[in-house]
C-alpha cells in the first residue's frame, strides 16, 4: 500500500514538473522511481524531505535564470551605448 501511495504522490509531482519543463522525462522518470522507493522503504519524513528539495531547488533555478536574463540585458544594453 505504501508503495502505491509514494508513486501516486510521486506522479503528481513529476508529471506538472516534466509539464512546466523543470524535469527533463527521464529526471521525471527518475523522481517517480526515487519518490516510490522512498516513500516504501521510508516514512513520511523522508519523502516530504525530498519534495523540500526539489521545490527549493526549482525555485532557485528558475529565480537564477530570471536573474540571469535581466542581467544580460543590463549588460547587452551597456555595450550597445
């Protein structure tokens, strides 16, 4: 039964990630193999550690990547003056 619940919950998670392009199929593959095995072999604690990590994580990418782009374009205005 816990093995069920961990791919359910796994799935829900990597499907909208692989959907929004934070997770490439085979990292959503990866997280829905990882997130189950967890979840069996683990308690809660562990999974809801997991999603702690790859939500911070993919907030961070996608916070980076937005600071990234406006600084390029700080600079790439720079250099066209």
């Amino acid at each position: 039964m816990a093995y069920a619940l961990g791919f359910i919950l796994s799935m829900g998670i990597a499907v909208p990630a692989y959907i929004k392009k934070s997770l490439t199929l085979s990292g959503a593959v990866a997280a829905v193999v990882l997130g189950t095995l967890l979840y069996g072999f683990g308690d809660a604690s562990i999974y809801v550690a997991l999603i702690a990590f790859f939500v911070s994580s993919s907030a961070l990418s996608k916070v980076s990547q937005l600071l990234a782009g406006t600084e390029f374009q700080k600079i790439e205005a720079r250099l066209k003056k």
